[in-house]
C-alpha cells in the first residue's frame, strides 16, 4: 500500500508529482485544507506538508498516529510544534537552501528601496504630489561607507553581506555566537554586542529565526538606541519586532524609516505603518520567486524520497529525534 502524503497548502504541484509511483499525495481542493479536514484526514498519512503561516500544533500533530515525517515548506518553522513532534518520534524537516538567495535579494532591495525613496517617490509621483525636481529636493541616502548592522549572519544574512559589500557598504554582525575569523574575513563582517550594533549602524537588518528568544526582541529599549538616521529592515519574522513599538518609534522619528516584509498578524497591516512615506512594506515575499517556490517543492521531493530510502543528509531540524524511544522509523 502506497504511502499518504497530506499537503496542508497548495503549492507548485510539477516538482512533486514524481512521488506519485510510490506515495499518495492528498491535496486541497481550494488553497488550503481547513483545519477540521486536516484532523479528519491526518490520522492515516504518514508525512504531512506544512507551510509557514499555516499552524502544525500538538493536537493536529498528536491526531497524526502514522505520522513519520513532516516536511516544511520553508525554512522558518515556528509554524510547527516541533518540541511535541520530537517527542512523539516524528522528524521534522525544512527547505533552508531555496529561500537564501531570494530572500537577501529581497533584503538588499528593501535596503535600496528605503534608502533611496524610491517608493515613497513612486507613490508621490502618481499622486502628483512632487512639483520641484530640483538638485536641492528628493534627497534620500546613499550606501557607500554605511555600516549595516546584521542580526542572525547565518545563510541569509552572509548572502545579504555579499550583496551589501558589492555596495561598498561595511558590516557588523550579532549572533548567539561568534563566528569563526575564516569566516569573518570572507564577510569582512566584524562581531559586535546587539546594544552596540544598534548604536552603530545605519541599517538594521533582522535574519533571525523566530524562537522564543528573538521574539520581540526589538522593542522600544532597542529602537532608542539606534541612530536617528538609521533604517530597520525586517525580513524574518513580524513578532520578533515588537509592531507597537516600531510604529511609536517611526512616529517620534527616532528612527529615520523601515522596510518591512513581515508583519505580526498576517495577512493585517496595521493602517499607521501604511500611512507613513518613510515605510516600505511587501507581502511577505521573501521566497517569492517563481524559481525560489518550485526549487521548494523539489526539495520537498527529494526529502520524502530520500526519508523513505534511508539516505543521509535530510535538513532535519530537530536532531534529537534520532535519539528518541518513540522514533517512529528505523534511524537514517
């Protein structure tokens, strides 16, 4: 008997359509199962797709009783109760390697986009709210020699360095931990404490996961420290900015502007960081390239065939699974 995979999401169906000779793939009739579809159909699969934004919790995961594997859509999976999947034996993977380079791109054009005003000009020229084209107006801010602040250097934020040094632009950097110098050097990226980094630069960029740590991690004592010329670039999560704060802190310009892909309570932007010319905001489309969402279904292939095979080398991000009496497979 084949085995059951329940994709929670459509999404591109070409990549994945290759496990159909071994597996049966059960997907929504609309864009997404509801979630009393997905309680009345996970007891029997043995994989479920999930997609960031669209909750695996412990009751959805516990219902799952053959479930071996749940493979996210996506890299962040703050959308999965992974603590409770490792403890029932389930291994949880993500797609880490398709959303890096979109999602610097994407943070290198909010960077651009901010600093140059470009859409905040598109807007007021549509509206026909700019008259003087003049060499003493639309000034905005140039890169060149500007220090950007990256919170979380991991594969997001090296392939933003990369892009920002091609702007000429210096780097500083804030982890859990210090990296390597080998590695350092090749980013010409130095480490510094999160209260200097905000002191110290002119863009702030966020590349964190959402954990329990980094949620609101910037909050008003944070956005005080930072430079009253300086922009917030926020591509991870909306809850890891505390969302009333920002909108304070924009108000009182203390910070001069922000670029926002991500929001607290999507698909709701709050009507005051819609207002406000200095903000870019974008629907969450780090990953949204046609090459990016196909790449990830492809990778969701691959994973579910190679979980089944036994091969090695799965994005696992719960390894502890391996260690667990309940592990619900043979180790890989």
């Amino acid at each position: 008997m084949r085995k059951k995979v329940l994709i929670s999401h459509k999404i591109p169906d070409e990549p994945l359509k290759k496990l159909e000779e071994d597996f049966e793939l059960i997907w929504p009739d609309s864009i997404a199962f509801s979630r009393e579809e997905m309680l009345a159909i996970i007891p029997s699969c043995d994989v479920v797709i999930g997609v960031f934004g669209n909750p695996l919790d412990t009751e959805l995961i516990n219902a799952g009783l053959r479930l071996k594997l749940i493979a996210n859509y996506g890299a962040g999976v703050d959308n999965i109760d992974v603590e409770t999947a490792t403890n029932a034996g389930i291994v949880v993977t993500n797609t880490p390697d398709a959303v890096t380079e979109p999602t610097a791109e994407l943070a290198m054009g909010l960077i651009v986009d901010v600093a140059r005003r470009i859409s905040e000009f598109d807007r007021a020229l549509r509206k026909k709210l700019i008259n003087d084209w003049g060499v003493l107006n639309n000034w905005g801010t140039s890169l060149k020699g500007k220090t950007l602040g990256i919170i979380g250097l991991g594969a997001i934020g090296k392939a933003l360095a990369r892009r920002a040094l091609a702007f000429g632009m210096k780097i500083i950097y804030h982890n859990r931990n210090k990296l390597d110098p080998a590695v350092e050097e090749r980013f010409e990226a130095k480490y510094t404490d999160l209260e200097n980094l905000l002191r110290n630069s002119d863009f702030v960029s966020l590349n964190v996961p959402l954990t329990s740590e980094t949620k609101g991690m910037i909050s008003s004592s944070e956005l005080k420290l930072m430079k009253p010329d300086a922009f917030l670039i926020n591509t991870s999560r909306g809850t890891v900015v505390r969302q009333d704060a920002l909108i304070e802190a924009l108000s009182k310009k203390e910070i001069a502007g922000a670029a926002l892909d991500v929001f607290a309570n999507e698909p709701e932007v709050p009507e005051a960081l819609l207002k406000m010319p200095n903000v870019v905001v974008v629907p969450h489309i780090g990953s949204a390239t046609t090459e990016a969402r196909n790449d990830m279904s492809r990778h969701l292939a691959e994973i579910i065939t190679d979980f089944f095979q036994g091969m090695k080398g799965l994005p696992v991000v719960n390894p502890g699974v391996w260690d667990s009496k309940n592990l619900r497979i043979s180790k890989i």
